[in-house]
C-alpha cells in the first residue's frame, strides 16, 4: 500500500511491514495537501496525519484526496473546541483520549473514533538496584499548571524531590530509566505521555486516577500504580520506598506491556486494522470545506492563526447554509479582535442583519448552537432585549418545558449555563474564553459571563459548583467556589466535607485533612457521624481517609475553617486561560 505519512513517528514501522511511504514533515501553518503530494509526485492509498505538538498542520484540501485518510489527534484534552471540527475530515479518528470525544453532545461526535494511545519506547531493561534515584519529577511548571505546582511543593517538603523542568527529551529518558518510581499529573486528568515514557523505561509510574482511556493501557497495582488523590499518592509513595521489590516488579511489568503491546510497530498494526475495516465517513465536497473553514476558525479565536477578519464570513456565506456554518457566522461577525470592545448590536449591521433574519424566518429554531451563539453576541454587549427571542424559541421549536423569563443580562447567562450543562456542554478545556469579546459555547463560559455583569453571588457559585462537580480537569476552579461557599453563612458540613475532598484531589493535603476533620466534627455535633463515615468510604473504599483522618493534626487556631487555597473563586480570563496548547510542550 502507498501511504503518506505527516507528521507521524510511524513510518519505519509501516516501511517494515512491507509498505510504500512518503514522509512528510511540512512546517505549521496551513498545507495545500494534494499540491504537496502532486510536487512529489506520489498518490497514496492512505494518509495518516498525527497531530505534532508545537505549531500545528492543518491540511487543506482533504476533501479533495480519494484515498483513506486517518488523523492521530494526541491533544484533545487541550484541543476538543477545534479537533471536533477537523476530525470530520477523516474516515477515522484516532485518539489516546476517547472517553473525551465519547462524551461530546452526539452532533459533535466523529463516527469512527478508535482508541490509540502514545506509542512507548524500546528500551533496556535496568534492575531497579542499579538505579540512582528514587523518585523523579519531570514537567512544566506555570500558572497554567496549578495542580502540578502544588504536587512539585509536596513532593519536596515530604521527600526532598526538586521537579526538573525544561529536559531534554533523551536526557528525560535517561533518567527515568534511572529511576525507581515516577509520580504522574495530567493537566485535564487525562492519560500522557509521561505514563508511556515511564513505563518504557521500567519504573513504577504512580499515576492519578483518569478512566477507562488510561486502564486500557495497564492494569492498576500489576503495571501501575492508580491514586486518588493527593493524600494516597503519599501513602502509596510512602509503602513503594519501604518495599522496593514491589516497586520492581511493577515497572518490570510495565516494561513488558510496552514491549508486547505499546511499540511504534503495535500502533502501526492497530492503525491499518482499524482504517482496513472503517466505513469511508469523510466529508467531502461542500461538506468537507465546511469542515476546513470550521477548523479554521476556531484557531483563529484562540489567536494561534493569522487570517483576515472578513475571511471565514466570506468562505461561509460560499457554502451551503448549515446550523454549524451558521453558527461560526455569527460569531464571527459579532466577535471583536481583541482589545476591541464590540460595538451594540445595531452599530454592528453584519450581526444585526443575521440575527433579524434568522427571527424572521425561523431558521434553525431549533438548533442549540445557532442559538446560543446568536443570544450570547448579545449578551457579550449587554443586550438582553436581542438575547431573549432565542431563548424562546428554542424552547418553543424543541417543545421543552414552560421557560423562565430572563430577568437580566446575568440571569440570562445562568440560565443558558444550566442548559447546556444539561445539553453535555459542559466545558472547552483549552480554549481561553474572554467574555469581553467571544460568545459562549459551553456552560462554562456562560458562567465566566454571567460572572462579568455580576459576579460572585450564591447562585452564581452554586452553578459552578454544579458544573465543576462533574469535570475533574475543572477542578482548579472547583476548590476555589467550594472554599467560598464553606464560608457561606450556614453552609452544611457536606459543603466543607466536600472543599476538604477536593484540597486533597488537588495535592494539598493538609489543607484537605483540616477540612475534613472539621466536618467530620460538625457532623458528629449534628448526631450525622455515620453519613460522614458513609462519605469517606464512598470516595475512598480503601480506606486511607479514615487513616489519614487517624493521624490528621489537631485543628489550628490560625488556620480557620475553610481556609481559601491561594487562588481566588475567580474564572476571569487570566483564570480560564489553558496551557497554550500550540506551544510544543508535552509535559
């Protein structure tokens, strides 16, 4: 088969399975694709594109090839808002990450997602005796990364640990291999690379808790080691230094899963079986330059991409009308370049035109996103009377139940928020949304908005609260609205038993034990012992919360109940900003 390769780390593999393959490696930016394969002349039966941390390809004129085409998306978790997008033009996407995109509302799901994770590495086996180092940490450290900086902090003050930063790749190999045990985080508690890298190299990687997309890969307490929080990975740690045979045999086992299942030449293998049997499901024609312009588009509100401001209207207004075409239409004619402020609706004639047209004609009543983007350019310039139709309608084109009458411009976000949290648009991880200049997607959003005009009350809080309860990559946010709402007048010990939970998720554990201590005295005032007991099992049936309650300080008198952490409940830009996804940094 003749296969053309961007970007991927595949192809001597696909060379030693007796295939034709044309190696592409063209600069970021956007690629005419078949002029590329006409100037060398080669016509592939497939191609395969892996998604390259750094600058990014977007290839354009997919849509045109009549070949398979497979895309390796390896940063969803950061990348989902435009990944959805481009995936489309696919017959298959592959992905480490497919609980993510099986958890997309159905219209955003690509038809063929299959689960592929980063490829390990083949390495030498080194007995855990002839190693220096017991435990070594490697990753970026930043405000993008609170988490991990609250991990690095524990690891130093209980085991001495200096986090290494900016390492380069055969270095970071080299000393794994050099290492007994590897504490791992995930950014959007999603399965990385530093728990194949690991495992390639024979340590015992102890990793948090992310899913079914990272026990696909290894087998908790035989291959790796999974922790709940910050409170186990202490305990677990602690148990693996005492008995380093243990740890041994761990990341023995590890090694041999990698060398039996995770190789560059196993991922080729499952690559070809998995386009071999796939339905052709990429777009093609009008549908596929959809496609394109959507990708296109989302990069450029994430201020990665250069195009000129007029040029996604244009290219959309060429195409034949669709609830996702017109919905980027609309925000890309009510969005502002940044730094602007936008202009009132009817100052705006691009947006008011649209808007009076799909009022009149009752075009895509009822689609979410047509309306959500159409209420949200109002709402972003603080018209409610241009919002409200949409709400309506909505309602009315979906037969839903009797809505509530938005009372504000901040009510009208909540409600929205609530929506699309019950929609399953829950969030964008990886999108910096600012609410001065972009219209919301997802309940998240919305709640950044409502938090502009008005922010902060106990009704406000207790939706983020809800949201946040079911994303575990929210959970820098979650910790800083449960911190306030423990200090809310009357706050239940659950409230305070859950901000004690949630410190401990996020690596501060003393914190999280003076939380839950507190409650659990609370609760037993309140004659609710044994629902606290009942709360700590729930989330930890192995026990550890009961032994670490066991061992827990005495409550301080400087330190108060409900102690915010050091980041305020704040979900402003800065806050909301994600790690700059396009920047080349896989740890």
């Amino acid at each position: 088969m003749r296969i053309a390769c961007v970007g991927t780390h595949l192809v001597a593999s696909l060379r030693r399975m007796g295939h034709e393959v044309l190696d592409l490696h063209p600069p970021g930016g956007i690629v005419d694709i078949a002029a590329l394969l006409d100037a060398h002349g080669f016509a592939p039966d497939l191609l395969v594109q892996q998604e390259t941390l750094g600058a990014r390809v977007i290839l354009a004129g997919l849509e045109t090839l009549r070949c398979r085409k497979a895309y390796w998306a390896i940063d969803s978790h950061l990348n989902m808002h435009w990944h959805r997008h481009y995936a489309r033009l696919f017959d298959v996407l592959f992905t480490p990450h497919l609980s993510l995109f099986r958890a997309l509302p159905p219209q955003w799901r690509h038809p063929q997602a299959v689960h592929l994770a980063m490829s390990g590495h083949a390495r030498p086996w080194q007995p855990h005796a002839g190693r220096g180092h017991d435990v070594s940490m490697v990753g970026v450290l930043d405000k993008h990364r609170p988490l991990r900086g609250w991990l690095a902090d524990l690891l130093r003050r209980h085991f001495g640990v200096q986090a290494r930063q900016g390492v380069p790749f055969a270095e970071m190999l080299a000393l794994y291999g050099d290492t007994r045990i590897i504490p791992n985080e995930s950014i959007g508690f999603e399965v990385n690379f530093r728990l194949t890298e690991g495992a390639s190299c024979g340590a015992c990687v102890l990793t948090p808790d992310v899913g079914p997309d990272q026990d696909a890969l290894f087998d908790d307490g035989h291959e790796m080691v999974v922790y709940a929080d910050g409170l186990e990975l202490l305990e677990k740690l602690r148990f693996l230094l005492r008995r380093p045979n243990v740890g041994e045999r761990i990341g023995r086992a590890a090694w041999e899963r990698v060398q039996a299942q995770h190789l560059p030449d196993h991922r080729a293998a499952t690559m070809l079986e998995a386009v071999g049997t796939a339905p052709g499901n990429a777009a093609t024609g009008m549908a596929g330059a959809e496609a394109l312009w959507l990708t296109l588009f989302h990069r450029m509100r994430t201020d990665v991409l250069n195009l000129p401001p007029d040029a996604v209207p244009t290219a959309l207004d060429d195409l034949p009308e669709t609830p996702a075409s017109m919905a980027a239409r609309l925000r890309a004619v009510a969005e502002p370049p940044r730094g602007q402020a936008p202009l009132p609706v009817r100052e705006t004639p691009a947006l008011a035109d649209v808007l009076d047209r799909l009022l009149a004609t009752g075009d895509h009543a009822d689609d979410v996103d047509v309306n959500v983007a159409a209420a949200g350019a109002a709402l972003i310039r603080g018209d409610l009377k241009a919002a409200k139709p949409f709400w309506y309608r909505l309602h009315q084109a979906r037969q839903l139940r009797q809505p509530d009458k938005p009372q504000s411009v901040y009510h009208a976000c909540l409600l929205w928020a609530e929506l699309l949290r019950r929609e399953g648009r829950d969030a964008q991880p990886g999108f910096t949304y600012d609410p001065e200049r972009h219209c919301p997607e997802a309940a998240f959003e919305m709640l950044v908005l409502a938090q502009r005009h008005n922010g902060g009350d106990l009704e406000w809080m207790r939706g983020v609260e809800r949201l946040t309860s079911r994303r575990k990559a929210l959970t820098f946010y979650r910790l800083g609205i449960l911190a306030r709402l423990a200090l809310e007048p009357g706050a239940p010990w659950r409230t305070q038993a859950e901000y004690g939970l949630t410190c401990l998720r996020a690596y501060r554990v003393e914190q999280g034990l003076h939380e839950l201590a507190e409650a659990g005295r609370r609760a037993t005032a309140e004659g609710q012992e044994r629902a606290f007991l009942r709360l700590l099992d729930g989330y930890a049936p192995g026990g550890h919360l009961r032994r670490g309650l066991d061992v827990a300080p005495a409550a301080s008198p400087v330190m108060p109940s409900a102690t915010p952490p050091d980041a305020e409940a704040d979900i402003s830009p800065d806050a909301t900003a994600a790690s700059p996804a396009d920047g080349g940094d896989r740890t």
